[in-house]
C-alpha cells in the first residue's frame, strides 16, 4: 500500500496550501473585512489544487470565524472576510501552520484531552433541551461507509467528523484549537496508512468507533462518551505509530471531567 498511499496524501493534503496562502494575505494585512477572495475556480487555477481542497480550507476559516460564504453565482457569492486575526486567533492561526512538525505524540495526547471533554460536554447536554445538532457529524458517518473511499478519503473526511463534534459542542476555543490542529492530525493519520495491514478491516473498526461514540452521546452516557473517543483516538495511534513511539494514556480515569 505505501506507494499508492502517498499518492492518495497529496490531494488531502493540498488544503492546506489554500488555508496558508489565506492566512498569509490576513496576517500581513493582504486581506482586511469586507474583502472578498476569489471564487473556487480561480483559488484552485492559481495555486494549483482541486476545487474540494478549496473548500475545505474555506470551510476551516469559517468555522474560525473569519469568513462568511454564501451560495449561489450572484455579486453577494463566495467568500467574504468578516474578521482580521488578533491576538489570541492569531496565535491559533500561527498553530494551525506550525502543527504540522509538532510531535504526533503530543498532538495525540492533547487530542485526547480536547475530544474527551467534547465528548461528555455533548453527552450531558443531550440529557436536556434542546439536544445538540449531531446532524453534519451523522451526514459524515454515512460519508463513510462508502466502500469505493479511497483510505486518504476516508481519513478526510474521519477528520471532518472528529471537527464537526467540535462545532455541536457550541465550545469556540475547543473548536478553534481543534481546527488549528487539523493539518497535524489529518498528516498523522495518512502517515500511519502504511503500517496499516489490512485497511477495509481497520476502517470498519473506525466506522462502527465513531457510531458508538454517537450512540453514547445520544444516550446522554457522558462516561461511556468519553471512554469511546478516548479509545477509539488511542487504538489508530497504537495501530499505526511508530515503533517505539511514546504510548498514549490509556485509561478512562485519565479523561478530564471540565
């Protein structure tokens, strides 16, 4: 699989070429409010990837708050910057370039922390009114169980997923920092492809990890919730670092309670 995995990394990968050319123009002061970027066709003809690239990097500025798309082919079309980064979000957008060279096993670890509180935070509050929209989490899930996905797809749209339980936790600092990670983990787990031995049996572990973790959400079982994220992040870990790689905790007690 190792040559016909690197090949499939490329395309996933492109996204992040558009999301760094962006940050650039806003951090250098390139691109204030109120301006509009080019459409997809002309972001993806100038730096030279595919449409879907684009709009995945469209689609991380504007969970981060900084731009507002709307559909559609008129004058109010496209993408628009709403917000310039300042301070805080301007050190995450600085992680987001930056978390690619940070060492996988501190990515994991702090993936651990981050996605085990949104994993309880949105488990305690499916006990009440209104329950948290899972809705693009779930549209994703069936995304998945597509069979003709090649495995650097999957893992597009597996990091989707992990993002999209960020943004139904309504938490914007966890959601920011998650997107800010977003090309550390996307790059880890398509490394790991390669130690992978038999792909369609580890991606269907994946698939049926994610349902539980819904299903627990669901169910408002905030420990049962994060238990499974906890587990289901450590398992592709140890499946696919390294040998002698630092091991990620392991135990559920370990799992914050914020």
């Amino acid at each position: 699989m190792g040559d016909d995995a690197s090949a499939r990394s490329i395309e996933p990968r492109a996204w992040q070429a558009v999301l760094e050319h962006v940050e650039r123009q806003l951090l250098d002061g390139e691109l204030s409010p109120g301006d509009r970027l080019p459409g997809e066709r002309q972001l993806a003809a100038d730096l030279g990837v595919g449409r879907s690239s684009v709009r995945e990097a469209l689609r991380v500025l504007e969970v981060l708050g900084l731009i507002r798309t709307h559909a559609g082919s008129g004058p109010n079309a496209g993408a628009i910057i709403i917000a310039t980064p300042g301070g805080g979000m301007s050190a995450l957008m600085r992680l987001q370039v930056a978390a690619a060279g940070f060492p996988v096993a501190d990515i994991v670890a702090t993936r651990l922390v981050l996605e085990a509180h949104v994993a309880g935070a949105l488990a305690a509050a499916s006990a009440r009114d209104p329950r948290p929209d899972l809705g693009t989490a779930e549209r994703l899930l069936d995304a998945m169980d597509d069979p003709a996905l090649s495995p650097a797809e999957f893992l597009a749209l597996d990091a989707a997923f992990h993002l999209a339980l960020a943004e139904a936790s309504g938490n914007q600092v966890v959601t920011a920092t998650m997107a800010g990670l977003r090309s550390g983990i996307e790059g880890y787990a398509l490394a790991g492809l390669d130690r992978i031995a038999d792909w369609p049996v580890t991606s269907a572990r994946l698939r049926s990890e994610h349902r539980g973790v819904v299903e627990a959400i669901r169910a408002a079982d905030a420990a049962a919730a994060r238990s499974r994220i906890h587990d289901h992040i450590s398992a592709y870990y140890a499946e696919t670092a390294p040998d002698g790689a630092m091991a990620a905790p392991s135990t559920p007690e370990e799992h914050p309670r914020w």
